[in-house]
C-alpha cells in the first residue's frame, strides 16, 4: 500500500471517529428512481397452456421524499387497465437498487420485484413477478423488464 492510500484511510478513520459514528451507521442513499418507465412482462411457460406472448404497460414510479425507501404508482396495460401499486426500495449491489411491490385486490393479488440500475443517465430494471390466484392457470409467474423514459 502507498503513502497516499494509507494516508486517505487514516484520514477517513479520524474524521469517522471525529464525527462519532461508526461507519456502519452512516446512512446509505437510496437510488432516485422515481419517474415515467416503458417495459414488457411475459408469463413463465406452463404445461399445457399456449406459448405466453411478451405484453407492453407503462409504469408511474412515485418515491418517498429525498429519495425515500417507500414507493407506489401505476402500472398501464396497452388496453388501459390501470393498477396501482405500493412496494419499497431497497439498496442493492453495485450502485443498484432493489424494488419489492404489490397490486391487486386481496383475491387476486401480483408481487414483484427487481433490479433498478443506472444505464446511460436512465434507470434500468429487470425482475419477476408472481400472480396469487389468477383466473387463468396459464398466468402463475413471469418475467418483466423496463427502461426510464
């Protein structure tokens, strides 16, 4: 290790013990993703069910303010069914972060989550979800995609 470097961590551990917190406890910022996103979902293959054909929706993504863990909006479906959503944020690795969310009423209700991360000055994301009884036992799970637009 050069002089420069343990020069900088003996800098970082003084000013940590300066300020009286553990570096473990300085707070880590959540990524600012709130914003109007395009993407596509497709159901996972099932037994006996026709091939699942990718579908288009465009997503409101709403966060809590500085950029807070809590985040809900709406998801738009080509046909205009709208379905709100609630879920958090969480941090992720390399700069990403992590969405957990629901929609649906309590008999039919669609979880997901997934991977934002930071692409070319635009937030990327790709996950799963999952349907808790749907009516169509073709559509049990799947995956989805979405860029910031």
């Amino acid at each position: 290790m050069n002089k420069k470097a343990k020069l900088l961590i003996l800098l970082t551990v003084l000013a940590l013990s300066v300020s009286g917190l553990p570096a473990q406890v300085l707070p880590v910022k959540l990524c600012c993703v709130a914003g109007e996103y395009r993407g596509s979902h497709i159901n996972n293959q099932l037994p006996n069910c026709p091939v699942p054909q990718s579908e288009t929706f465009s997503m409101t993504l709403k966060q809590g303010i500085g950029c807070g863990a809590n985040v809900w909006g709406t998801i738009l479906s080509p046909s205009g069914e709208i379905q709100n959503f609630n879920g958090t944020l969480t941090r992720g690795a390399r700069g990403c972060c992590v969405i957990t969310a629901k929609f649906g009423t309590r008999g039919h209700v669609t979880t997901f989550t997934g991977t934002l991360c930071m692409r070319l000055g635009k937030w990327q994301a790709k996950g799963t979800y999952t349907e808790i009884n749907s009516s169509d036992p073709c559509k049990k799970s799947g995956t989805w995609e979405m860029k910031q637009i």
